[in-house]
C-alpha cells in the first residue's frame, strides 16, 4: 500500500512538472487574476452611481397651499422643454432650479456620483427636492446625518435626491423648482423646513399629486 502511494506521489509530482514546464499552470492563473479585477471593477460600477434607492409608486397626497414667502430665493421660470439626451444646457443658477431638460429624470435616492443637471432639473418639474453637497466640506459624521435626514424625509414623500457637486457657493445647496437656498454648514431644521415648503411643488404637480 505505501509503495502504491509512493508511486501515485510521483506520478502526480510528474504530470504537475510536465504543466510547469509547458506553462499551463500560468494561464489559468492569469485568466483567474483578470477575471477577479474586472469583477471589482464592474462592480465598483454598479454600485458607484446611487447608494439609495427611493420609490414614488404612487402621485402622493394634495397639500395645502404653498406659504407667501417660501424659503429659499426665488428664480426666473427658465422653460420646460425637452433637449436630446447628451446635449448639454446652461442654466442661470449654480445648482440649476428651471430650464431645458432631458425627457429622462434621475431615480430618486442618495448617490455617490452626480447624475447630469439635465436630468435632476426634470426631477424638480415632478415635485422633488435635489439636495447638492461639497464632498470637501460635508464629510464624516456630518454626512451621515444628512443622509439618514433625506432617508427619514424620503418616508413622507420619495420625491427627493442627494447628491455631491462641486464648484458651487456653499456646503449645501437646497433646491426645487425655481428655488434656491444655499447653507454653509449641515442645518437639519433649514433642510426639513425646505423640503415641507417646496415638496411635490413643480410644474407637473397639482395640489400636491405629481407623476410617479
């Protein structure tokens, strides 16, 4: 039996340095690394763009009229209309409030990557909030509190996004259609008190009641 085992060893240590020697024991090896490294990066695709997801199964619930002087400064009505996806438009404000806009909207929900102007200004025709912060600025704990506030907020009405921008005045920029409201540090009770003001108030919105 042990002379058996013996035998088996060498006969396996045989054919192991037969694939050594024709480099067969490499390729698999290559091919299993390359497979590994683009798993990672697919799914650092996959999961790079939003990090929530929020659902507006339904046009919401009416509301009462909107308050005399709203918070946030109010801004020209840029138009409605709808541009080819890909071109680009410049709006008059810094993060956008009107204007032209894709015939896509963004998903409601917290993202890591800002998806185009053009996009998230058609989610402000539907009703929703677009909350934009410095990732320089608002970082950390700080960030996770603003988080969990849109997630809790997102219970009333799903009709809101968070998103980091860049190059704009503030930590944090409030908008919804036509409005702006710029904070320079996290304010939960500014943040809660914009989006009661402004939620499910766009153009293709009545009475509260917006397109899911």
């Amino acid at each position: 039996m042990a002379k058996s085992r013996r035998s088996s060893r060498r006969r396996g240590s045989a054919w192991s340095k037969q694939l050594r020697d024709k480099g067969w024991l490499a390729i698999p090896l290559s091919i299993v690394v390359a497979v590994a490294v683009l798993a990672v990066v697919n799914s650092g695709q996959q999961t790079s763009a939003r990090v929530d997801t929020f659902v507006a199964d339904s046009p919401g619930v009416p509301l009462p009229p909107q308050e005399p002087a709203p918070p946030g400064e109010q801004f020209p009505d840029e138009g409605r209309q709808h541009v080819p996806e890909g071109q680009r438009v410049e709006y008059n404000t810094n993060p956008p409030t009107s204007g032209a806009h894709y015939d896509a909207w963004a998903v409601w929900g917290i993202y890591a990557e800002a998806p185009e102007d053009e996009k998230l200004v058609h989610n402000l025709e539907h009703g929703g909030i677009v909350i934009y912060y410095d990732p320089d600025q608002i970082e950390g704990q700080t960030l996770d509190q603003l988080k969990g506030q849109v997630r809790q907020l997102s219970r009333r009405n799903p009709r809101i996004i968070l998103t980091p921008r860049e190059n704009f005045e503030g930590a944090i920029a409030l908008t919804a259609w036509q409005y702006l409201q710029r904070l320079d540090h996290y304010d939960a009770a500014a943040i809660e008190q914009f989006y009661d003001a402004h939620i499910a108030r766009g153009p293709e919105c009545q009475e509260g009641l917006c397109p899911p």
